[in-house]
C-alpha cells in the first residue's frame, strides 16, 4: 500500500490569510432537522454550509494570470493538469530565519545534501517549518522566501512548480512581487501555506499530486496536496 501525507491546511472561518485578500467566513446554511421539518428542534446539525473565501486560502495554487498582466487569459481552468501531477522532491531549509532569503546557493546544498536532483517537471517543496513553528503568532506572515534568481534558476529547470509552507513564495517587499513575474514569465507556478514538509525529508522523491478547482478564469484555487510515495 502507498505510503499518502497530507500537505494542506484546514480551511475555517477566521483563518489566517495573506494581507488585504478576503477573510474566510463558514456558515451553516441548511440543517437536517430544517430538511426533516422537524419543529421545535433541540439540535441544529448542519447538513450544508456556506463558504465565502478567495481563490489564494489556505494551501493553494497560483494561476499564471495572478502572476502579472502580462499572463492574461492563462487562468487555473486552462492550465494542464500534468503541471498538478507530478514527481516530487522536499528540501530542507529548517535553519532559515524570520524574513531570511534562499538562494540558489542554498538550493544546491540542499540537493546535494539530500542527495536529489531538480529535474524537469518537478514540483519542489520547501521545507522551513516555519509553520509548526509561527502558525497563527504574529510572525505568521514574516516566514523565508526564495530570492528571484532562484525563482529563474528554478524556472530554467523547467519544474511544474514549487512550493512553500509561507504565505508567499518570496520574501514580501523584497523579492515576493519578482518571484511571480518570473513564474509567469517563464510558464511554472507555486504552492503556499502547506503542511507536513517535514515528514517528507530523508524520504527521496515522492508523487505530487495537488489539484485545483476548475474555477472559470480563475486566479488560483485551493488544492488537497499530497505526496505519494510508492515505486515511481
């Protein structure tokens, strides 16, 4: 039996989300003691919920066209779902601090250290654990991000995509903004806010698999994200 681990966050009203993006609200629409006409009823059990969230909550995937202007009409729905289907590979950056940049450097260390090569059409997963260790703390939102040269050097490699435990791939105002013009540009994308990258570590190359919503134009969507590991 394949070995499968979850690397998605729950999604819950009030949950964090990136700056200025729209709060998670989870209501109960319906219950089954409405749908039973049940009157007077001592218990209220939901059997519908309304959500009201954006496409980028919780672990999520970019589409092209969130990447810049310049990628207009390259929404969730039109991309491959090869890019979502895919080998993958976990590196270890658990020494970088609040705010602190990988670069390219970082990045071959950590293959030679693990012992693992990018190759085409990976997906690339980095672990920082910043989120076991400021989940919900005021640092949430300060985590390690990848330098835009190591966005290209990454892009160059033709990978599907790569992905992040943070709220954004780069460092915000210092490189977050040049990391998404560089996927567009060069056609890959990335994960955020996922979970669990520390179980991946000393484990060599894993299925990824993360599917999108078939959301019409849309700019993003949540994804369940796993690695797989079985004989590949």
């Amino acid at each position: 039996m394949p070995q499968i681990i979850d690397l998605s966050q729950e999604i819950y009203s009030g949950m964090p989300v990136y700056k200025g993006l729209p709060e998670v609200k989870m209501t109960v629409h319906a219950t089954h003691e409405e749908w039973d006409n049940i009157e007077n009823p001592t218990t209220s059990t939901p059997s519908v919920y309304k959500l009201e969230l954006g496409e980028h909550t919780g672990t999520h995937v970019d589409a092209l066209n969130h990447m810049a202007i310049e990628n207009k009409g390259q929404s969730i729905d039109t991309m491959p779902l090869s890019m979502f289907y895919t080998e993958g590979i976990c590196l270890d950056f658990s020494k970088k601090g609040l705010g602190e940049l990988i670069s390219v450097t970082d990045i071959r260390l950590a293959c030679a250290k693990a012992n693992l090569e990018i190759k085409k059409g990976d997906t690339v997963l980095l672990y920082t654990d910043h989120y076991r260790k400021y989940f919900g703390t005021e640092n949430w939102g300060n985590g390690p991000g990848i330098t835009a040269e190591a966005a290209s050097w990454l892009g160059k490699k033709e990978i599907a995509a790569f992905g992040v435990e943070t709220m954004s791939p780069g460092v915000p105002a210092v490189s977050n903004k040049e990391v998404h013009i560089i996927c567009g540009a060069l056609g890959f994308t990335h994960y955020e806010n996922m979970i669990n990258l520390h179980l991946l570590l000393n484990k060599g190359r894993f299925r990824f698999i993360a599917f999108p919503l078939k959301i019409r134009g849309g700019t993003g969507s949540p994804v369940r994200a796993v690695a797989v590991f079985e004989n590949l």
